[in-house]
C-alpha cells in the first residue's frame, strides 16, 4: 500500500485543515493510500521516535469548518536554517535537508505533500533537489507568495480586518477620533489595502510604498477642516516612514524572523510629534486575523488545493507547487514559485483605484 505525508509548517492559517481533508479523501478513500501527518511540520518526522499521525475518517470528518492544523505547526527549526547551539550557548544556522530527506526515504513514504508560506516552499523545493518526491501547496494570510494569485487565509483574514475595521468607524465617529487599526502581512501590504478598500479607510499605509508623516497629517487636517470630524487608517504591520525603519521587537531563539507590530503606536507618536491636534487611538488586531473558522472561499481553494495536490502525486509531477491562476487550480516549479515574493504593485490597478477612490497612502 502507498504511503503519502502531509505536512504543514510556518504560521497558523485558516484552510489548512481544509486542504488536510482534500488530500485524505482523494488518497484514501479513492486510491487507498495511507495518509499520515507529521506533528509540527516536519519536526515530527525528526523526532526519536517520529511524531505522526495516520489520519482516518474520523480524524479529518468535518474538520474543513475548523481553523488552525491538526497536525499542529510551528515556525522554528527550519532545517535549511536549522538552529543549532555551542557549547558556549552560540546558536548557529545549518542546512540540515539532507537528514530530512534521508528520514523520509527511511520512513518509506512514497510522496510527501507541504502546506506552508514561503518558508515551507523553499524547504519543499530543497527537498525536492534531494530526491523527495514533493508537491507544494502555498498557504498565507499575507498573500505574499509568487506563483499563485491568491493564497488560501487571505481572504479569511481580509473579512475578520474588515469586521473590525468597520466597528472602529462607529467610535472614530462618535468621538471625533483618529482610529489606527494595524494589520498583519510582513512585507505586503495585500491585507491592509484590501480592508481599506472594503472598509471605506481614508488613509492606507503599506511596506510597499513608504510615507511621509506631514502628508499623513495633512489628510488628517484636511477631512476635518472639511467638517467630517474623525478619520480611519489602516496600516500594515511592516509599513514605515519614507526616513524610517520598519517596527519589530527580537524573536524567540531559534526563530528566523524578527516579530513585526507596533507600527500603529509609531504612527501615533510621529502624528503627535508632528502636531496633529487630534484624539488618537490604536488598535493592533494581531492574531485574530488567523484565527476562527475560514470564510466559504478559503474552504473552497483549500479543498481544491489539497484536491489537485494529490492528483500531481499521481501524475508524479513532483517539485511543483499548486497555484490559483486565473480562476483555475493550476501548477508551478517550485523552483520558480521561490524566487521572489508577490508585493503590491505601488503603480497596480488596486493602488490607483484606491488613490481614485480618495484614499491617501501617505506619498
Ligand atoms: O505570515 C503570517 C503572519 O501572521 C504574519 O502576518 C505575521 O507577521 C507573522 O505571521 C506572525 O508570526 P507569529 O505567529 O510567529 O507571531
């Protein structure tokens, strides 16, 4: 009997559950593979003994309502960054696909299938360099990833920004206030120019287009000169001033990336330093975004990713990863899906509908 591992690695993401649950019934159910899971991404399989999970029909019923993994993830022990400490307590970063890969082809696993943002991807494609037969399937509430023109959680995350957005308008409005709401997405700026388009923002800031303090401001003063005595911004967690730099704190040891937020207090101090005259407030949705159950179109793409996923295990179209192109479930090279990021386009149809609409990016 064949034998496939599923695998979701990086941050949380509405959907994944979703795509698990493709993949289970196409395997199982249809071709009678065996479908196993490693527990926090591929950590799982690295462990003594390894952390699976065999996955039945009682395991994956329903659970495509369900946010978060059942396999759990995690976004550290990269193992083409793999962190490993000295004995001075150093910490060092060592590719380690090697020992991944040997592991899997120990395990006897005839294909492997991993969900996961940009991260997971380049790990999918080094393993795929190593002789693992690997199919990608790209997850992100940022929507950052190039090869596909959307990714499942994005607009799960869109409408839970959306929802919040529009209940700070009510007390932007009855307090004369100017509301901040910062959003996720790291370097793109797709989950706050979407909820401000949706939302009716007047001001959207975003990594890909720096802005400068005094024009923010002068937006500011202008609306309520104009007598509309509140104003509502969106703004993305990696946005910066034009003579700035990004807001972060450390991560955790043993993480590659920094912790992004606070950029919306940022915001607030340069406005009041600058001298804005108004009331300020702040508000850092964070973690919400990725939580809770994935709104219908998630479901959809994720069920239809984790559909095609296994069809190119069968087709044994390894090394590529599936995509949303325009309006069909397609396929990448994970080699091409890796290169680069998908950022908004600063001069893109979105970007000037939005300038069209009045909303100021602060440029
Ligand atoms: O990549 C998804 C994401 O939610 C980003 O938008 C955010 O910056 C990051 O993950 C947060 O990561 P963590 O859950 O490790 O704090």
């Amino acid at each position: 009997m064949k034998k496939i591992l599923i695998s979701t690695g990086g941050g949380d993401c509405p959907g994944l559950n979703a795509v698990i649950r493709g993949i289970y019934k196409r395997a199982k159910h249809e071709k009678g593979w065996e479908v196993y899971g490693s527990i926090e991404a591929l950590s799982g399989i690295m462990r003594n003994p390894p952390e699976l999970v065999k996955l039945t029909r009682s395991k994956t019923a329903g659970i495509h309502v369900r946010g978060g993994t059942i396999l759990k993830t995690t976004n550290k022990g990269n193992p083409l960054m793999y962190p490993i400490k000295d004995e001075q307590g150093q910490i060092t970063f060592h590719d380690i696909t090697d020992r991944v890969a040997a592991r899997i082809r120990e395990l006897g696993f005839d294909a492997v299938i991993n969900i996961g943002g940009d991260g997971s991807q380049k790990i999918s494609e080094a393993l795929h360099r190593h002789g693992i037969p690997i199919i990608g399937v790209p997850k992100t509430i940022d929507n950052d990833l190039k090869g596909t023109d959307m990714t499942f959680g994005f607009q799960t995350a869109v409408q839970i920004a959306t929802d919040s957005f529009d209940k700070l308008v009510t007390t932007a409005e009855s307090h004369h206030r100017v509301m901040i709401m910062e959003v996720m997405g790291r370097d793109a700026g797709w989950i706050a120019l979407h909820t401000a388009i949706a939302g009716g923002a007047e001001i959207c800031l975003i990594p890909e287009i720096p802005y400068e303090v005094n024009k923010v401001l002068k937006r500011i003063n202008d609306r309520y000169e104009k007598g509309r005595g509140f104003i509502n911004i969106v703004i993305a967690e990696g946005a910066k001033a034009k003579d700035g730099t990004i807001t972060f704190s450390a991560g955790e040891e043993g993480s590659e990336h920094v912790r992004l937020g606070g950029v919306a207090f940022e915001l607030a101090r340069q406005l009041k330093a600058a001298g804005c005259k108004q009331e300020i407030r702040e508000t850092v949705l964070g973690h919400v975004q990725r939580g809770g159950t994935p709104v219908a179109f998630d479901r959809v793409l994720a069920t239809l990713f984790g559909v095609k996923a296994f069809e190119l295990v069968l087709e044994g179209a390894f090394g590529r990863m599936v995509s949303f192109q325009n309006n069909t479930i397609t396929s990448v090279a994970l080699a091409d899906a890796t290169q680069s990021y998908n950022h908004v386009d600063p001069d893109g149809f979105l970007v000037q509908a939005a300038k069209g609409m009045g909303v100021s990016f602060g440029d």
